[in-house]
C-alpha cells in the first residue's frame, strides 16, 4: 500500500522523536496494530487521527500538511523540545548507579490498571526513599539497596510494565539574578508493557520550582 501524506507524516514525527511504534500506542492510547496500519497508509478514524495528534502536540490538519509545512513543523518540535535519551531498568543496579541526584521526575505513560498504579507508587516512593539517603551510603549499604529495587523491579514486570531512567546535569539561572546553580535531576518513565520508554520528550525552559 502507498503512503499517503498522514502516513508520512505520522512516521516523520514519530522518528523525530526517537519513538517507537510501541512508545507511540502508549503516548497516544493507540494500539500498535493501528499505527501500523497507519504508517502503511491505511484510512484512520478521526478519532484515531486526533489522538495521534495530541500525542504530537499538534492537529489533525497538521498530520495531512505538505512535505514543508511538516518540515516546518519538525524545525519548531527542535527549537521547542529537547530529547533526553533513557537506560532501560532490568535491576537494582542499572538504578543504583543514578542515585543521588538532586531532583526527581516520575513520568507515567499508558491507562493502568490499580493494581500497576499501586505496583508504580510503590516503585517511586521507594526510588525516592533510597535516593534521599545514597550519598550516606558505603558500598555494602547501597548493594543491600540494589537488592531492594530488584525486587521492586521485578514486581513491576510482573504488572506488565516497564521502566527507564537517565540523569541530566541542569543549569538553572535563578530569578533573583544569582549564581547559576548546577543540578542533576534523575528522570524515571514508567510505561505500560515489556518496552521501555527510551527516550524523553522535555520542553525548554520551563520554570522549575522547589517546595
């Protein structure tokens, strides 16, 4: 089947953001299926259609634009987003190693069941239980942490759900006209099913605020 211009854009726009098609379904509530169909060039319901655009940020006109408008459309995704890419969670350890950092971001993606919402509050209350005592730690300590997350890593699993995680420096200006500050801000997508979210979608310069 031929690709039309709302399959070609789909597909541009899902690669600009280093997407799968997976990461795409939970973005967007879309089943997989569809969005291959979709990038095929199959006919989508409007329904479908908006849902993938608000995914995009974007509308449903945009999603049929020219080869330029959605150029033009890719240039402003860059000026006005940044990709943080993202470690895949198999255990403790992939963790462990990221603790300690200044700020943390929990991001949930997908609908959830309560028992995986339960099983995700779980898992980020005890991130952030551990990551407020790890600079405190010695090697032996952080190891019996580790262990800890794999357990609740593999609870995670067991729901069907995935987990990723990177730490990006910050340097933030403050408001007062003071020193710039450097930061780490440990980031930590949870997603619906068995492939993790790999990269990050993050808009520039957004306020950020600390209680």
């Amino acid at each position: 089947m031929e690709r039309n211009a709302i399959a070609e854009n789909i597909l541009k726009l899902r690669e600009e953001r280093h997407w799968t098609q997976e990461e795409l379904a939970a973005a967007s509530g879309v089943d997989v299926r569809t969005i291959q169909r979709a990038e095929a060039g199959s006919p989508l319901l409007l329904e479908t259609l908006k849902s993938l655009a608000s995914a995009f940020n974007t509308s449903v006109d945009d999603l049929s634009a020219s080869e330029k408008d959605i150029e033009k459309k890719l240039a402003e995704f860059r000026n006005r987003y940044t990709l943080i890419p993202m470690q895949r969670v198999d255990n403790g350890a992939d963790l462990g190693g990221l603790l300690g950092t200044s700020a943390y971001h929990f991001n949930k993606f997908g609908q959830f069941t309560e028992e995986q919402a339960d099983e995700i509050s779980m898992f980020e209350q005890e991130v952030f239980d551990w990551g407020e005592i790890w600079d405190e730690f010695g090697p032996a300590q952080r190891r019996e942490a580790e262990k800890s997350l794999n357990d609740s890593i593999a609870r995670l699993r067991a729901a069907d759900l995935s987990a990723s995680a990177s730490v990006k420096r910050k340097r933030l200006r403050p408001r007062d006209g003071g020193e710039p500050l450097e930061m780490s801000f440990l980031y930590v997508p949870v997603v619906s099913g068995k492939t993790p979210l790999l990269y990050l979608v993050e808009e520039k310069g957004l306020p950020i605020s600390f209680k």
